[in-house]
C-alpha cells in the first residue's frame, strides 16, 4: 500500500468522525496503554540490543514516562476537549462566545533514535488524545526499536487510525512530499531546516522539537557536592545523547579545581560502563567517529578513551576548554563535558545571548540575583534552577524549543494543545438586535457608538 494510500484511508476515516468523540480517544488511549504493558519486555529487549540499554534506565526514560503521560491525558480529556467560554464584549451583546479545541486531522510524527520509544511515542499519545489519525516514521538508526514498534502497533491498532511506516532518507522525504495537516518532527536542526521547507510547499503546521548546545552554569553559591552529582547524572545518561543534557559547564574560577575533583570522584562512583547496566552505546560508528574527534587529547582531565569494540566512550572531562575549541562549535549530543573557567557571570550570560537560543538551560545558584539575572536575560527552551534534565518529567511544564531550538510544545495539556486546532465560536440569540451597525448611517449611530466602545 503506498503512502498516498494509506492517508487517504486515514482521510476517510477521520471524515467519518471515527476518531473525534470522547470515548473513540479515550479507547485509544486505553488500547495504548494495554499495548505497552503488554508488550513492556519486548521493548527493552529492542532498545538493549539499539544502545545497550539496561531495562532500569529503559524504564525511567521510556516505558515509565508514556504510562504517565497516557493516564494524565485519560484523567484529563473530558475537561481538555469542552468547549471553552470566553468573555463576550460589549459590542456582541447578547450572546455566547466560546472555544472548541478540534483535531487538525491527518498527522505524521517523525521520531528520533536517542530515546527512540518515547520521542516516538509520546507525541503519538498527544495526537490521538487530540483526535487525529497518526503515521509515524520512527528513526531508522535504532533499527531495533522501530521494527518493534511497527509489530505492535500493528497489532494493536487500526491502520485507518494509526499504523507505522520504516525506513530511511527516501522513505521520509516521500512522506514529506504527501500533504498532512500537521506534522510533528524531532531531530537535528539541519533535519528541522528540510521538513519546514517540505511543510511549506503545503502550508502544514509543523512543531520541531530540535536541540543545540544547552548551557549550565556553576556558581561559588551553589551547594557543589549535589549540583556535581546532578550534571554528572544528567550529562552522561544515556552516553549524553539527550537533547536537553548539560552541553558544557561555565565553573566559576574560584571553585574550579575543587569541581573538578568532584566530577573525577563522582564519575567513578557511578562506575559507568556496559556490564555494570548503567550506561549504554554510541548509536552507530559514524557517531562514535564524530564525537572521538571532539575530544582534545592534551584536555582531557578524566576519561577519554574510545572502545570501538564496544562502541562506547568513556565518560569525559575535558578542561580549561576556550570558547573557540572545536568542541564548543557544535552539540556534543555524546559522553563529553567541557569544563570552561569563568570569573564575570555577566559575561558568561553576554556569551549565551551572542549564540543561538539553546532548547534547554541550567543554573547552579543559590543566589538570588542570580537567579534573578539568569531568568530575566536568557531565552531558552526550558530548564532549571540547582538541577538539571528533570523539568522534562513534570507534565504540567510545556516541552519545547525556540529560535534555533524548536518550534511549538508538548507534554500534557500542551501536547493536546499543540495537536489541536482551537475554533472560534460566537453564538447570537435571536431575541434582540442593536441597531447601530446597520445603514443608514447617522451620526447620532456614530456618537452612540463611541459611548459603547468607550472612545469618547
């Protein structure tokens, strides 16, 4: 069946109103939630054999999350998919306004490797919660996972309603070259760039949920020990391939050696590596290239070292890192944290200004000028104040991207949101007529007018 096909089965589906009521959401979203649990081993076992990846980190970053996020919008969708009433202005008077939140209709949600069950899944979960029909296009380097998502999702759902389609670069661009009425992309920038540009040709709403190099600064008042352990944490799940992990590390000068230490010491604590079932593999070869080229051999203050047999690097301090190093000139998105000196803080949030918005950012600070500061000057996705990744757990935090990070949001309500189209409805009894907008007009129309709407 080709993909023409396959939309325009979802097209008359979705034109019949199969997917639109409460209940036809509701016992999606149910049948979602069925397929994960019931399928919960199979998942792991794909991911392990993509990354690696212990079934405890498999889990808490993919299993563990799309439960969640099924049973907030199970809990919700009644309230998400009334209509909301709005003020009625003077001028409408008698009369009702209000919204209705409607799906777009036809969606294709393109995923990423990195998390590859839960990037992909979950803004499928916040489009049929929204009413829509879905194709998903998972990424082909965790090739693994995407077999194992196509198989129980066809197992479980209707293709009309939401089926999977595999492949690579001509696969996507065919799909991009079809016209849906939303488009939900995560991935590089560069990526990002074509499927707007593919969008376009048809006017497709589009969210990008993209990435870049998400700074975190590290302040003489922070608590030191525990905001260590939380960039050590958040750098290296995942071997660092997280969109919104710590990219580099801003030390003040005066704690410089001592947080150095402190990473050395927490790192192996962590006792990161495959057997220990707490850290995973670089996705492919030509990303463990890519990231080994990054690495400053005279720089390295801890690890370092490439096992190609594994396909994993050891995890990576670098120091006295300049501004102008290689590894400061793109994403990391890998087991390598440059620790760079500072001794303004002004000039550290001047520097994050002068570059591309990041998706995420971090603050260690327990002083409230500068925290103060840092919310007032920097723009970014999201992030957190003495922690770090863990704004991406709370449902209630809209997850989301700007400038050169992404476009759009999602996670809870925002996902509904971002999938939803809102219409705008005025609804006029009729019992009573003001007559002042009708000819003829007069100038005692005029005055009255102006009285209403308060212009004189």
């Amino acid at each position: 069946m080709t993909y023409t096909e396959i939309l325009q089965n979802q097209r008359d589906y979705f034109k019949a109103q199969h997917t639109k009521t409460l209940s036809a959401r509701q016992t999606a979203l149910r049948s979602f939630k069925q397929m994960l649990i019931e399928n919960e081993a199979k998942l792991y076992a794909a991911v392990e054999a993509d990354f690696g990846k212990s079934e405890h980190e498999a889990f808490l970053t993919e299993w563990s999350i799309l439960i969640k996020d099924i049973d907030e919008a199970l809990d919700s969708l009644k309230n998400w998919t009334k209509p909301q009433k709005v003020r009625t202005n003077l001028v409408n008077w008698p009369g009702k306004s209000f919204t209705i939140a409607e799906p777009f209709g036809q969606c294709l949600v393109i995923g990423a490797w990195n998390y590859p069950i839960q990037l992909s899944f979950a803004p499928v979960i916040a489009a049929l919660a929204a009413g829509n029909t879905v194709i998903l296009k998972p990424s082909e380097l965790a090739a693994n996972s995407a077999q194992c998502m196509a198989d129980i999702v066809a197992t479980y759902f209707s293709p009309k309603l939401f089926t999977v389609v595999q492949g690579g670069i001509a696969e996507t661009s065919a799909l991009l070259e079809t016209r849906f009425d939303k488009i939900f992309f995560t991935g590089s920038p560069a990526v990002g760039r074509i499927v707007y540009q593919a969008a376009a040709k048809h006017l497709t709403p589009v969210t990008l949920e993209l990435g870049g190099k998400s700074p975190a600064i590290l302040t003489p008042s922070a608590n030191l020990s525990v905001a260590v352990k939380r960039l050590v944490w958040a750098k290296f799940l995942n071997a660092g391939q997280t969109c919104i992990a710590p990219d580099y590390v801003f030390v003040h000068d005066s704690i410089y050696e001592e947080s150095i230490a402190l990473f050395k010491s927490t790192i192996a604590n962590n006792d990161y590596q495959l057997a220990s079932k707490n850290y995973v593999q670089i996705i492919n070869e030509r990303h463990l290239e890519r990231l080994e080229r990054l690495i400053a051999k005279e720089k390295v203050a801890h690890g370092g070292k490439v096992d190609r047999n594994t396909r994993t690097i050891e995890p990576t301090l670098l120091r006295d890192i300049g501004l102008e190093d290689p590894v400061m000139q793109e994403e990391i998105f890998g087991p390598i944290l440059p620790l760079i000196r500072y001794t303004h803080f002004e000039e550290v949030l001047s520097y994050i200004q002068d570059h591309e918005k990041p998706l995420s950012a971090y603050l260690f600070s327990n002083y409230q000028a500068e925290q103060n500061a840092w919310l007032d000057q920097l723009s970014f996705g999201g992030g957190c104040i003495n922690d770090a990744i863990m704004h991406i757990t709370n449902p209630n935090l809209p997850f989301g991207g700007v400038g050169q990070s992404g476009t759009g949001s999602y996670h809870g309500k925002a996902g509904f949101t971002t999938f939803s189209h809102l219409k705008s409805v005025f609804k006029k009894p009729n019992i009573f007529e003001v007559p002042l907008k009708y000819p003829p007009y007069t100038q005692t129309k005029m005055d009255w007018i102006k009285r209403l709407l308060k212009f004189s």
